[in-house]
C-alpha cells in the first residue's frame, strides 16, 4: 500500500514528488462555479471574489461561464480551468462534469445543475442575490428543493425563499466588499473635472428599473439652479445608458463615465454616495462605498436596511420618493460634521463584510 502517514498529512510514499503532486491534486475535491451572466454586475463581481479567496486557501476550481460573456475575460486571469458554454442547461450540465460540488451564482442556471445532479448525482448550492419573486412552476420548485443549500445574502431574501418552499434549506451569507485599491493622483484628477464641487456619487449598471438612476435625474433636474454647487456622477453602463443620457440631456449637474476599472478612485473622490434602487438584494457596491468612509443614502429596499441603520451611519429613503431623496441629499450637504460622522461608522460597519468574511 503506498500511503503513509505523518503527523496529521498523508504523504504517498512509493511515487516521485511530481507524480505525487499530480496525484494527491487529482485526490482533491473540484468544486465548480456556474455563473453565465452576460454582463458584469454585482453577481459577477462576487463571483470572482469568492474564486479568489477560495484559490488562495487551496481549493481545487472551474468556472463555467457563458461563452463571449464579460465574467470569461476577468476569470481568464486567475488561473484556474474556465468552461465556456452557450448558457442553456445542458451545455451547463455537460460543462460540469466532474465537480464534487457546484455553485450556482445566478438563477438561469440552477436548472443545468438541477440536471447534473440527475446525471451523476452532484450536489449543488445556489446563491440567491435578488428579492424579486421565484418562478412559480414545478421545474423550478424541484430545482430549489434538490440543492443542497440556497444561499441568501439578505435575511429579506432567505425570507422569500422560505416563503416560496419551506423545506429548502437557507443560509444566510452576506456578499463581501471588493476591497478596492486608491490612486491619490487619480483620485485628484477625477475632483479636477468638477473643481469647486460637491460630489454625488452612484455606482451601478444603468438598468433602471432595478437602480432607478431617473430618480437620479429628475433631483438633479431640481436642484440644478438652486444648489448649483452640487455634482452627481453615475459610474457604470448598461442597457439603460443610452435612455438616461438622453433624459439628463441639457443638465450642467449630471455626469455619466461609462464602465471604469477603478471604481475605488470614484468612491474616494465623492462627497456623498446614493444608492436609490426599486429592488436590491444587499447592493455590494454600498459596502465599497462605506470603506471609503461615505456617508450613504439608500432605499429602504431588500437587505439594505441591514446594513444602514437611518440617521447612524446613512439614511433611508422609501424607493421613487423623489421627494425624499432631495431632502436627504440636501440635508446632509447642509451638516459636513453629521456626515462625516456617519462616514466613520459606516467604515465600522464594513469592516464586517469583507470579501474574506464572505469567502
């Protein structure tokens, strides 16, 4: 018999170090995302944290992601096997082979690991990351209630889910921040566009009906004359952009940057950040805004009254309460040292949800 023991490892003892090497990785368990998203969002983002953090302890992974999709590129750096598929449930189920477990980041594909558990019996997690209802047929009460767990990362979100099957098994697991990196220059550079201004900031893909950027819009629209001091930046794309460029057409006060990389140098350069969405799950962005010692205004949607407590360290609105999103915003511009104050417990609160915490 060719293993032996020694202290709490197993070595194997008959074979040189390469072919042991190749042989104790093949012994290890390989764990498979599925995320076939076509875009990049928040989803995504978590996606590739969780594959970082979890190659960083070991971890033996694959990733199949949707063929031509942004997640391909992003995870082509990191090192580990990437399956491109088409998206449908059996090209996911094919691309699985293998796995000893699967992980599911997004709905559409919780039917091909459904169908891989069939084939070989595969257990498989889902991640749950919206509050909008579960499709209501038979396949997908099936699917839900074969995983071996349904992640939820908003107590809101598990609540639903429980709402929706009783028997499925929830955890909740709160999404991490990105952790990113500041550039000081950059950061100056980015106040120089706006010099004299104070900074609205909002991160986010331009889908408005989940961000409602229009509310956005229509504040500033409001504002423009009165409080001429104010600058709103939205940082992202999206299938909205065109849409929304065109309604913030003619304001001095609106700014749009497209997709940028270093989303981190946008937060630092802010004044204020908003985050005034119809629908959330936990808004991971409004963990990197909060790092950056941000005071937040958010809807009170989701999970996003879990992490911002009104009047400590940001404030609640009620979704497409244009109304209300104004005051706000005045309201803190008018109390520096209140928002300041609610900046600094916010970077408290964040340090809770790292991505290594998420991991």
């Amino acid at each position: 018999m060719p293993w032996a023991t020694r202290g709490s490892g197993v070595r194997c003892a008959t074979l040189p170090h390469r072919a042991t090497h190749r042989f104790l990785r093949s012994m290890t368990p390989l764990i498979v995302h599925v995320n076939t998203a076509r875009g990049y969002r928040g989803g995504e983002r978590q996606t590739e944290l969780l594959v970082q953090g979890l190659k960083s302890r070991g971890l033996r992974q694959a990733v199949v992601v949707r063929r031509g999709g942004a997640l391909l590129q992003r995870v082509r750096g990191l090192s580990v096997d990437v399956r491109e598929v088409g998206g449908g449930p059996l090209s996911v189920a094919i691309a699985s082979g293998g796995a000893a477990l699967l992980h599911v980041h997004e709905g559409r594909s919780v039917y091909g690991a459904y169908l891989r558990s069939l084939m070989s019996g595969t257990p498989y997690v889902l991640t749950r990351r919206v509050d909008n209802p579960i499709g209501d047929h038979w396949l997908a009460h099936r699917a839900y209630a074969k995983a071996a767990a349904v992640v939820a990362v908003a107590p809101q979100i598990a609540t639903i889910v429980r709402a929706y099957d009783p028997a499925v098994r929830v955890r909740v697991i709160e999404s991490g921040s990105t952790g990113f990196s500041v550039d000081g220059p950059r950061v100056a550079e980015i106040r120089s566009r706006y010099p004299g201004k104070f900074i609205v900031g909002h991160v986010g893909a331009l889908d408005n009906a989940q961000k409602n950027q229009e509310l956005v819009i229509r504040v500033a629209r409001e504002l423009e004359r009165s409080h001429p001091q104010l600058q709103f930046v939205l940082v992202g794309g999206g299938a909205d952009e065109a849409m929304l460029r065109n309604l913030a057409a003619g304001l001095t006060n609106v700014a749009f940057t497209g997709f940028v990389e270093n989303v981190g140098d946008h937060h630092a350069a802010f004044d204020l950040f908003i985050l005034p969405s119809n629908r959330e799950g936990i808004g991971g962005i409004l963990f990197d805004a909060m790092e950056q010692g941000l005071a937040v205004i958010v809807s009170a949607v989701g999970g996003l009254p879990d992490i911002v407590k009104h009047g400590d360290n940001g404030l609640l609105i009620e979704p497409r309460r244009a109304d209300q999103l104004r005051d706000a915003i005045l309201d803190l511009v008018a109390q520096p040292q209140r928002r300041q104050a609610m900046g600094a417990r916010g970077r408290e609160v964040a340090k809770n949800f790292t991505a290594d915490a998420m991991c």
